[in-house]
C-alpha cells in the first residue's frame, strides 16, 4: 500500500482518500439567527449529513458485513472564516474523510458510522464541553485537522 504522507516528518502529500460510506451533505444558512460568540455574524449555517444504513466494501474494518447508518447535524458561523471551513469540510467530505465505519464513542455500538478525528460543533451552545459554542478556537483547529488530512 502506497502512503501519502512523507516518512520523515509525516506531511501529507495531496489529499488522502478515506473509507467513508456513501451518503450525503448538505448545508442551509440561517440569517435569524447566531451562535454564541459569533453575534456580529450573518446568521448561522446548518450542516446536514445522513448516511443510509448498508454493507461493508473491502476498505472497511468487515468487509460483507452489515453497518449502521446515521445522521448528523453541524454549525458554523456564516462569517467569512466559517464559509471557509464549510468549503473545507464539503472537500473533506467528497474525499471521503469526515466519516468512517467503526465503534461509536458514545454508544460503544460497533459497525456503525462514526466521525473520523474531524471535529464539528453539534450543538449551539454550551461551549466545548458539549461540543457547541461559545469557542473562540474552534475554526482554527478545525482547519488544522483538516489540513493534516491533506485539505487547505
């Protein structure tokens, strides 16, 4: 197997292709309202992801195996830096890198979709500790997640 990533330092040479099973994104911007952190903002964008529930192929952890699909709900801010991100993410996601097929953390359910080391905000609020806002960090790091998967 051919790695895309530099053996001494690790950089990724031109983006990874993931394992993600085949699903659907899509995305809606909410002018009325903001997130916290985020009020000079115009609006919100709602981030929408549904994966139907099917068959594992060869790239997965069993492969003829049933998995569960799922969906999920992600925000950003509808600022010029949040814009990037979604792009981004719409990048990672046609590459097949935001999900994967594995053991939820939350659940502990095995064979199911989950995310892949990709961190998004499903919640509006309640800060970092409930994956929402306020997080004055938040897109920064997110583009260098991104980044270290091979998407700028």
């Amino acid at each position: 197997k051919i790695s895309r990533q530099c053996p001494v330092c690790t950089t990724v040479i031109g983006p990874l292709k993931g394992n993600q099973p085949m699903g659907t994104m899509t995305h809606r911007t909410d002018y009325m309202n903001n997130l916290p952190g985020h009020e000079d903002c115009a609006g919100m964008i709602e981030i929408y992801y549904s994966f139907s529930s099917g068959i594992q192929g060869p790239d997965h952890p069993n492969p003829g195996r049933p998995y569960t699909g799922t969906s999920r709900r992600a925000y950003l801010p509808n600022n010029t830096e949040g814009r990037e991100v979604l792009r981004l993410l719409e990048r990672a996601f046609y590459s097949h890198l935001v999900f994967t097929i594995g053991t939820s953390a939350t659940t502990g359910a095995t064979d199911t979709v989950v995310w892949n080391d990709i961190h998004h905000k499903t919640s509006k609020y309640g800060g970092p500790n409930s994956y929402g806002y306020p997080d004055p960090d938040y897109l920064r790091r997110v583009k260098e997640e991104l980044a270290a998967k091979g998407i700028k």
